[in-house]
C-alpha cells in the first residue's frame, strides 16, 4: 500500500514556493494544506537555516509578517525537485 502522506521534503518545497514572492502565514496555511502545528514547526526550523526570511508588511493599519524565500532556499528548492522527481 502506498503512502499517500507527504514528505518533509515535499512540504519544505511547498512552503518554499509559496514564499517565493512573499507569504502570510495564513495564506502558507491555506495554499500549502498545513496544520498550525506543521508550520509552527517548520517555520522557525527555515528562519534559522537562513533558508527563509521574515519581514512585516502593514496594509490598512495592520501589521503582518511576510515570509520571503531567500537565496539559499531557492537553491534548497531546485535540489528537492530533482530528488522528487526520482520517486514520482
């Protein structure tokens, strides 16, 4: 029976492709299928990598943290890609 169950490595590549032009933590729970608990374990493990950086952004008085993929995790991405597309 096949695992229908993501991998780490798949769910670091969807955080990192949804921070690619900025993301709120809400919209990375949505668009990336996450529990709060997967991302509250994820995020601060990719902040310390220096795999993914936090800023804020203020939108109609509101202030709220962005989530911007850095170089070291686009280079992370490329190589989770080409070993994910062995095992597809």
């Amino acid at each position: 029976m096949v695992n229908n169950r993501r991998s780490e490595m798949e769910i670091i590549a969807e955080i990192l492709t949804l921070s690619m032009n900025g993301s709120k933590t809400t919209e990375l729970l949505y668009h990336g299928n996450l529990s709060y608990t997967q991302l509250k374990n994820y995020l601060p493990y990719l902040l310390e990598k220096n795999i993914l950086e936090e800023g804020y952004v203020i939108n109609n008085g509101n202030t709220y943290r962005l989530y911007q993929v850095t170089e070291k995790g686009l280079n992370l991405l490329k190589d989770i890609k080409k070993i994910l597309v062995h095992f597809d």
